[in-house]
C-alpha cells in the first residue's frame, strides 16, 4: 500500500508527530500515533519529527530497471575547456563504478576542438568518453544539448547519469529527466551506492541546509543527479590511464527554437567557485566597514560575501548574497563577521570547509555551524586584520 | 498576450525553527507566503500586460489554503486564480508536480508566456520549470533577468549564465524562469485588494483534469526520500583567543591553509 506508514513498534506515543502535522492527520490513540490518510498530505514533517524513525512514507515499486548499466556523467565544458566539476564528478563516478563493478563513461560535448580535453577525463578516471564534436555544441544551450544526449542515453541505458550543478546542469538536467519521465535530485552533496540494494542514495541539503535529506530513485531508469560544483574533489590525475574515445555525431536534423543573439562572457560574476570568502553581516554596522572588508578581501584574494539585509539597504550588490535566496558558496575557508546565522544564510553555506564567526553576542547561531569563533567586535578583528595583510 | 504565472506556497521561512531535542524543524505549517521568486515572475506577467492587454493567469498546486495566496496573488495584477487541489497530488516530486501543473496550463487553454520563479525556496530544486516546459513540449529559458521586448510571437531576453549572460530569443509559446533582479514587485492595491475578493477563482481536482493517477502525486514520483538527518558539524567551536593581534594572526593562519 501507499502512503504514510507507522511503525506500531517504534512508537513511543511521545506525540511529537501529531504536534508537528499541518494537516491535522495525525492523533494520538492509546499512546499511539494514528493516521487519517484521507486527511494526511504527505509533506513529510512528521517523517522528520520522529525521534524513533517510527514514521515513512511508502510506496508501491514498479517499473523494469534491468537494462540499464553503467555510470555515466556529463562533463560540461566553456569555451572549448572541460569545466573542474566535471573532473570531480569523474572522479566520483570513477568510485561509484567501482562500487558496482561497472564502467565509467563520460559525455563530453563542445564545438570543434572539444575531443582534446578527452584524454584528460580518462586520466581522472573514465573508462571511455563518448564525444560530441559540433559547432551547434560550441556554446551552451539547453535545446542542442538535450538533442545530442537523447540520442547517446536512450541507446546506452545508463543505470546511474549525473550533472554538475552549474546553472546549465540545473537547466538541462531537468529539461532530460521528464523526457524520460525519471528522478531527478539537485543540487546533490553526498553521493553513495548503497550496498544493500546497489542503489544510488543521494544526499542533498533542505529547508535551508539545517536538514540533509537521502533521496533515491528506485524504479525508474536513469538514476539521475545534479551535483554542487567544489564538493566532491578534484581528482589526481593519472596520465598513463588508457580508455576509449568516441565520437558520436549531432543529430543534423535538429534545429533549435531559441535563437542565440549574443553572449558576454564576464569573469568572476559569482562568487560560488571562490576559495576564500570575506562575509559581512549586519553586525559590520555601516557602508564604510563594508569598504573595509572589501579591501581585506581584495588584499587576500578572496571573494566578498554578505547577508541579505545588507542588500537591502545597499551596502553591497546582490550578487554578494549568501544563502537561500541568493549564492551558495562552498569555499574552503568562510570567515563570518558580525552574521547572526540565520537559517536562511546557513542555508547558502552548508558547502563550506571551515567556517570562522566573529561575533559579539555569545549565544549567535552562527557558532553552532563554526569551527572556530571569536566572541568579540568583529570591526577590530577586521582592523588587526586589515593591519597585517 | 495571455500569460501563466506557476506560483508555490512555500512555509514562511523566519518561523522555521528547528527543535533543540530532535534536531528536526518545527513548522505549523499554517504561516505560509508565495514563494518568493515566484512574485517577480507576477510582477513581470503584469507589466506585460499593463503593455500589451491580455490576462494574467496565477496557477498553483497545493492545499486547499492556497487560495488565499492566490487571492493576494490576484490584489497585485492577476486576473485570475487556478488551484489544483487533490489527495491525488500529494507527496510528488518535481516529475510529478510538472505533469499536474501541465493539466492545469491545458486547463486554462490559450496562452502565449508561462512564467515560473527561478526556484522554490522550500525546496530549492529549480527544476518545475524546465520539467513543466518539456512535459508541455515548449522551450524554456532558465533565469532570466531582463525582457528586452515580447509581442505575441516572440520573446527576446537576458539569461545570466555561469560565465556571463546570453541575449535569446524565443518563438512563443514558452516558459522562461525568473530572478530576483528582474523587477520590483508591487504591494497590493486598494483597488486590487477589492477585484481579489470576488475574482475568479477556480479549483481542479485530479478527476477534473482527468488526470492519469499513476502519474501524480506519490505514485508518479520516481524519486523517494530514504532518511533525513541533521547535518554533522565538527562538534564544538574552537574559541580563538588572545588578543586581537593574536587573533588576527591565528585567522591569517586558517586562510593560508
Ligand atoms: C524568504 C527569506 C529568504 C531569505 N534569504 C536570505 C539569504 O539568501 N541570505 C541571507 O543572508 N539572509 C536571507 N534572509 C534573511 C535572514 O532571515 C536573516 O534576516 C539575515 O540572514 C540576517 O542577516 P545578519 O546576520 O546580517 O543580521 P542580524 O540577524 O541582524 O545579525 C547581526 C549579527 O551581528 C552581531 N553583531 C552586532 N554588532 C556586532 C559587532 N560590533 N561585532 C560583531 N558582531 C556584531 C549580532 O550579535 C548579530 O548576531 C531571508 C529571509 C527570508 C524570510
Ligand atoms: N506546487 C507548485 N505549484 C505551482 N508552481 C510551482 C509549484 N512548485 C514549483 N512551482 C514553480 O516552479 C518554480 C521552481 O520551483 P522548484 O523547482 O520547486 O524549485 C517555482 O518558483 C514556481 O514558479
């Protein structure tokens, strides 16, 4: 059967679940939980709620998932060059394959000249990479992408297909997956097989990065993820690997409906890739320590990041947003100063390495998520900074 | 020029709490707003309107309670509401979120612009839109910051993307997704205050739609949630201490690596 399913057994009868319920679904009988599946709208709360994991959600299995094998990634390129996530993702997939004793294989799209990064994906770890050469694969659009991976997926029947999460992998990964009416997880920061089942468990972080959720596709064929860029590493690579190359022609047939008129590149517009950032919050007190900061930024060549309010009042550009609603960063050092840590903002930094919280209020949320805090004026840390840089 | 603006509750996220014992959120579940991302998606198909004629169309998926948002939905320039509304729905993924709302979209007939927020900020998947697009078999552009011009045919736009922005340019009908820059959304009016009270509202149940029940909901979901947890940190902060030359020094440290 379908729908919410209460493990009588595990049930202590602490009511947690009935508390937390928005639809009202669920009461206590006799000390333990019932519920009203006509009334019960499945979102999952209670699920959570549960400190004995006593509550999920079922469902029937369908579906026939014994044609497809092997793991497979895209590899998403910019102006001819293999991007870094597409490194780590090979080099997880690399581990994923092995896992399930399978093969690795890598799809990599450009215009002319793209066959050339080829040899350098086998050496982070591909078995083979299926290359799609076009000049209608030069730049990045959804449309001619999705035409050239139809043709290579639905022949090969991967079990496993992933995408970096860049906003191209958000955009194209999607546009695929209800193609071929399957499961689809974004923005992914764990990836594992589970051994069990030889399944893919995929972790990612909900309702703003205080919660990580395992999700996986069980029936439906492929599996398939998005996977947030600087998250999983970047590989060594081995130059004496051999594999196979491919080249799978665009289909010539297809033609796009949006039309491509102009394309800018601008350098450094996101400061999700950054390796070092300086975040200020409203705790920094005025327009004039946002320079500061600035400055110690630039000194250190780290990116400058911010919450929300300070957006609001302008004291810096949106761009610089951390969190829910604007960038999330996965940096390997975040130095936070005078940032409350409001879930929302945690949200945007669950990928960071070390993150370190000046603050002046002791009890600030923020020193929860951080491995080293400093209790005090975050201005005068950011002068004794600024004074040796 | 007839548009369709996708709009998500999404639990207003200042009450979002999470408990001290459990680990888990603590949510009533009863403060909800629109999402976001989705009032810059109105607030463009308004404007649009306000230039060309034609009507703004809000659709939903969720609980019954919806209605009031798509009501406030309809004081700020929306001309009328849709909500699909079902048991039958509950429990979906993204897959199956887009095939209902592309009922609802064949539900309301004719349009030239779906218009969806770039994501939700519930569940932060940014997927509905580019999964509603190819299930209704239009293109879509993601993340758009600015309509350069639209008429009944065509639409032309910047897209940010991970190196810059593209200008496109798409025959209509399509999807496009919005961002923040986009515009300024607008506060209700008193006059839109009083159309929202008695404007058109309409709510579909799966049957309605004739809705193909394997499809929707739970059991046209691929994707399952196996466990949640709460995410690890390293325990305890390290308190950086000495003075503030001391401290200074220890952070450049850190940052050298
Ligand atoms: C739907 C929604 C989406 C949102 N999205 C985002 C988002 O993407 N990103 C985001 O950041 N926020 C977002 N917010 C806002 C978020 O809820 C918080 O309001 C915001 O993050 C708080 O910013 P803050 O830490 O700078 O300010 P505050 O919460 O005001 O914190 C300031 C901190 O500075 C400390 N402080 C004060 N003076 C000093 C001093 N001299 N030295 C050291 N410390 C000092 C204080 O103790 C306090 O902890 C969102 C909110 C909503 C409702
Ligand atoms: N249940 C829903 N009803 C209507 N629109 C939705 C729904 N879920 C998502 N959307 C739209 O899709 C966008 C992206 O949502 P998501 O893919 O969930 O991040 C949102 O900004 C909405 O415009």
């Amino acid at each position: 059967m379908s729908g919410l399913v209460i493990d009588k057994q595990k049930c202590i009868g602490c009511g947690l679940c009935a508390g937390a319920c928005p639809a009202s679904a669920l009461t206590m009988v006799d000390d333990v939980a019932q519920v009203d599946q006509a009334a019960c709208v499945l979102c999952g709360i209670c699920v959570d709620s549960c400190p004995e994991g006593a509550i999920a959600i079922v469902k029937e299995s369908q579906g026939n998932t014994a044609d497809y094998h092997g793991v497979w990634l895209f590899a998403e390129q910019n102006q001819g060059r293999a991007l870094p996530v597409a490194f780590e993702l090979t080099a997880k997939g690399r581990q994923l394959a092995d896992e399930l004793s399978t093969s690795l294989t890598v799809l990599l799209a450009g215009g002319p000249g793209i066959a050339g990064e080829a040899q350098a994906l086998i050496a982070a770890g591909a078995d083979r990479v299926l290359v799609g050469e076009d000049p209608k694969l030069a730049v990045n659009l959804e449309e001619n992408y999705a035409a050239w991976l139809d043709q290579v997926v639905t022949e090969g029947k991967p079990e496993i297909l992933l995408f970096g999460a860049t906003g191209f992998g958000r955009s194209l990964a999607p546009k695929l997956a209800a193609r071929w009416q399957t499961g689809l997880t974004a923005d992914c920061t764990v990836l594992e097989i589970d051994k069990q089942s030889g399944l893919l468990y995929q972790t990612r972080p909900a309702f703003g990065g205080n919660l990580m959720a395992t999700i996986y596709t069980p029936s439906h064929r492929p599996q398939m993820a998005t996977v947030r860029p600087g998250v999983m590493p970047y590989p060594v690579l081995d130059e004496t690997r051999r594999g196979e190359i491919l080249a799978c022609p665009f289909p010539q047939d297809f033609s796009p409906l949006v039309r491509l008129l102009q394309e800018r590149q601008i350098q450094a517009e996101t400061i999700a890739d950054a390796e070092l950032i300086i975040a200020v919050g409203r705790g920094i007190g005025n327009a004039k320590n946002v320079a500061l900061a600035r400055q110690l930024a630039e000194k250190l060549g780290a990116a400058l990041g911010c919450t929300r309010p300070l957006v609001d009042t302008g004291w810096c550009e949106y761009k610089h947003q951390v969190g829910q609603t604007g960038c999330a960063v996965a940096p390997r050092i975040y130095l936070a100063l005078g940032i409350s840590g409001a879930i929302q903002h945690l949200a945007g930094i669950a990928g960071a390495q070390t993150i370190i919280a000046v603050n002046s209020d002791p009890e600030a949320p923020i020193f929860a998520q951080a491995q080293y805090k400093i209790v005090g004026d975050c201005l005068d840390v950011l002068k004794a900074l600024l004074a040796q840089v | 020029m007839n548009i369709i603006v996708c709009v998500k509750q999404v639990p207003s996220t200042n009450e979002v709490r999470l408990d001290p014992e459990t680990h888990t959120i603590i949510r009533d579940g009863r403060q909800s707003v629109i999402n976001p991302f989705d009032t810059y998606g109105l607030e463009e198909a308004v404007q649009i309107k306000e230039r060309l004629g034609g009507r703004v169309t809000v659709l939903s998926m969720g609980i019954p309670a919806t209605e009031r948002l798509l009501r406030d939905a309809m004081s700020r320039g929306a001309d009328q509401g849709v909500l699909l509304t079902d048991k039958a729905f509950a429990g979906a993924d993204t897959l199956a979120t887009s095939y209902a709302l592309s009922l609802g979209v064949k539900q309301i007939g004719e349009y030239d612009l779906i218009i969806c927020g770039k994501m939700a900020v519930d569940g932060d998947t940014a997927q509905i839109g580019p999964e509603l697009a190819e299930t209704l078999g239009l293109p879509h552009i993601a993340d758009v910051k600015k309509i350069l011009s639209v008429d009944e045919t065509s639409l032309t736009c910047i897209k940010l993307t991970d190196n810059g922005e593209q200008e496109l340019q798409v025959p209509l009908p399509a999807l496009i997704t919005v961002l923040k820059d986009i515009n300024m959304p607008r506060l209700p009016s008193i006059t839109g205050v009083e159309f929202s009270l008695t404007a058109p509202f309409h709510s579909f149940s799966a049957d309605q739609l004739a809705a193909d029940t394997s499809r929707t909901g739970l059991n046209g979901s691929p994707t399952q949630v196996v466990r949640t947890f709460t995410p690890e940190r390293g325990g305890e902060a390290q308190e950086i201490t000495g003075s503030l030359d001391e401290q200074a020094a220890e952070i450049l440290n850190l940052i050298k690596g």
